[in-house]
C-alpha cells in the first residue's frame, strides 16, 4: 500500500510540475506598462454627503458599493456609545443611490438587532 502511495503521488506531482512549468513566470507580460508613481500628494474630493435619517447620531460602520458601478452604496449603522444606548435606537441600515443624497432609496430592517 506504501509503494502503490508514493507511486500515486508522483504521478500527480509530475503532473503538477508539468503545468506549471507551462507558465513562464519571469517574462515580462506586460512591456508598455505606465507608472502610476507620480510626485504629486494624493488627493481626495466631497461627491455627496449621506446624512443618517435617524433622529440618534449613529456612525457608519460598513459600507458595501453595488456591483453593477459605483451609483449605489450599502450602509450599516451603528451607535459607538453601545452602553448608553436609548431604548428605542433604530437598528435600520440604506441603500443609498450617490446621484440622490436627500434620502435613502430602501431601508433595510433586521429581523432582530
């Protein structure tokens, strides 16, 4: 059973090496790449402003982009100060389309907080 492993084995290891050696991984695949270095600071600019709803100042603790673009974000909330949470605290997170920062286009409500 020993020899019939090790036999088994090296089969599979030849073939491994094999495949990889079809991949030349010190050639150059990509000769006109640009730099991105640049000597300028980065910079960063205000698109939209996405106010929480809620009548409790809640900090966004998530965030998730839409897939089909960068026209829709996901956000969850949530209060920092966890021990001196109201009772009622909303435990509700939005979609946000970016284009349309006066409300959220859905609400999304948990089942339990």
């Amino acid at each position: 059973a020993y020899i019939q492993t090790i036999q088994n084995l090296g089969t599979k290891m030849e073939h491994f090496l094999k495949q990889n050696n079809a991949i030349d991984i010190y050639e150059e695949y990509f000769n006109q790449e640009e730099s991105l270095l640049t000597d300028e600071p980065p910079t960063a600019r205000t698109i939209s402003i996405l106010r929480d709803p809620s009548e409790y100042k809640r900090t966004i603790t998530n965030i998730s982009w839409y897939p089909g673009g960068a026209h829709k974000l996901a956000a969850a909330y949530s209060f920092l100060e966890f021990q001196n949470s109201p009772e009622n605290l909303p435990f509700e997170s939005y979609i946000w389309e970016i284009d349309n920062p006066n409300r959220p286009e859905t609400i999304l409500k948990p089942n339990s907080p």
